[in-house]
C-alpha cells in the first residue's frame, strides 16, 4: 500500500507540472493535430486505399497508434532530465518506495494521452472520419491505445535511465520510434513495398495495433506477405500479447536500472 501511495504522489506531481508548464500540454497536443492535417490533406489525394470514407478512414487509426508510440520518447526524455537536474539523489533521501518514481513517471506520461486522443479524435470527425465500429468498439480501440502507450513508456523509462546525456535519449528514442511507426501499415498499404520488408512490416507491434484499431473502428485490415498468418487473422490478440510482453520485459530492466542509479 506504500509503494501505491508513493507511485500516486509521484504521478500527481506529474499531473501537476502540466498546469504549471502548459506548453508541454499543449504542443504535445498541436504536434499530432499538426499530423492529422498534414496527412489528411497533403496526401490524402494520392493514396487510393479501396476503403469507405476514402483516406482519412485508413489514416487514422495509424496517426493515433503514432501518438502514443512516442509516449516512448517523452519518458525517455523526462527521466533523463530528472537524472540530470538530480532529482534521483533527492528522491533517495526521501522514505518512499524506491520504484515511485518510475511507475509514476510513466502513468503520468501515459495519462496525458487521454488529453492528446481526444483533441485527435476531435479533429479526425472534423476532416471527415467517421469510425463505423459502433461506441463500444471505439472505446475499447482507445482503451487499447492507452495501454500500448503504457508499455512503450517503460521502453521509454530504461532509455531514459541507460543514456547519460539528454541528446543521446533523444536520439535513440526516435531510432526505435521512427522505424516502427513509419515501417508499418500506419499511413499507407504495405502491399507496395517489397515482400521482404512487408515481413517486418506487418509483423511489427505498431502494425498490428493499427491493425487492431482499424479493426475495432469498423474498417477492413490489407495484408500482403502475411495475409493469412495469425497476426493478419487475430491483430487484437497479437496487440495484447506484445503489450504484455513489452510490459514484462521492460519493467524490471527499468526498475532494476533506477535501483542500480539510485545506488550510486
């Protein structure tokens, strides 16, 4: 129950910090936003998807896995900044669970997504996406959304507690980050690229959570190399199991990295 309590005041503080640095709120906002448009109507024109509803359609359920994906980066970068500033020597002083910190760093970051899907899902209605998955389905792809975001944030938490210089963070983080969202099915068919690379493609977590999503929202998934296979036939089961998997090996990697820095 300590360890409950002392994870919660360290995600209220992170809450907190929002309202006293909203530039972080709202960028963190604008970016995807920024995205949505981009997508919607620059390229739109030039992707014939065979979907309902046209481009948007396909569009979004990708932009969204996108967002959360660099949920990854923002703890990455957090973490590093609070090691850097000495906020772990501070911590350590302090008679609180020694995994507080980092539990609470990443729900916080993770919470902030809720904000950032709605201002999107906003904007999606408002170009012309229409989910025809029925409300349940919608919510629980978002549901899925926040959680996918969760297990990235502790990819994010070992990056963030591995680098020593905030550059380096950032960096590694859109190594990983970039690769996966845009080596995926999120934004156009993997159907063009060539079949080796639809391997990767469509086997990556980002693909079969875009895959998943699109399936919830009521569209059809397009698969090339892999059709057939289990993760074309069952993207929701995949997603989870990678979710978990992420979950198990990352956490204590991270928890055991924080400990080994708080330490020192």
């Amino acid at each position: 129950m300590r360890a409950v309590r002392d994870t919660l005041i360290i995600t209220q503080r992170q809450l907190r910090l929002l309202t006293r640095v909203p530039e972080v709120l709202i960028f963190s906002t604008i970016q995807p936003i920024m995205f949505v448009l981009l997508f919607r109507f620059v390229f739109g024109g030039s992707i014939n998807t065979g979907q309902p509803g046209g481009y948007v359609q396909l569009l979004m359920p990708g932009i969204f896995v996108q967002t959360v994906a660099f949920t990854l980066a923002g703890t990455a970068s957090g973490l590093a900044e609070d090691m850097k500033k000495g906020l772990i020597d501070r911590f350590r002083s302090l008679p609180i669970s020694q995994s507080a910190l980092v539990v609470g760093r990443t729900l916080g970051d993770s919470l902030l997504n809720i904000v950032v899907l709605i201002a999107m899902g906003l904007t999606g209605l408002a170009v012309g996406w229409r989910p025809s998955g029925g409300l349940g389905n919608v919510l629980l792809g978002f549901l899925f959304l926040l959680f996918f975001g969760y297990s990235l944030s502790w990819v994010g938490a070992f990056v963030g507690l591995s680098a020593t210089d905030f550059r380096v963070v950032q960096n590694v983080s859109f190594m990983v980050t970039f690769p996966l969202t845009f080596l995926s099915n999120a934004f156009a068919p993997t159907t063009g690229m060539p079949r080796a690379l639809q391997y990767f493609a469509e086997w990556n977590p980002v693909s079969t959570m875009v895959a998943a999503c699109r399936e919830l929202f009521g569209l059809e998934n397009q698969f090339g190399a892999t059709a057939g296979s289990f993760p074309s036939e069952h993207p929701l089961v995949t997603s989870l199991f990678y979710m978990v998997l992420i979950t198990v090996i990352f956490v204590p990697l991270s928890l055991r990295k924080y400990r080994n820095a708080a330490a020192k």
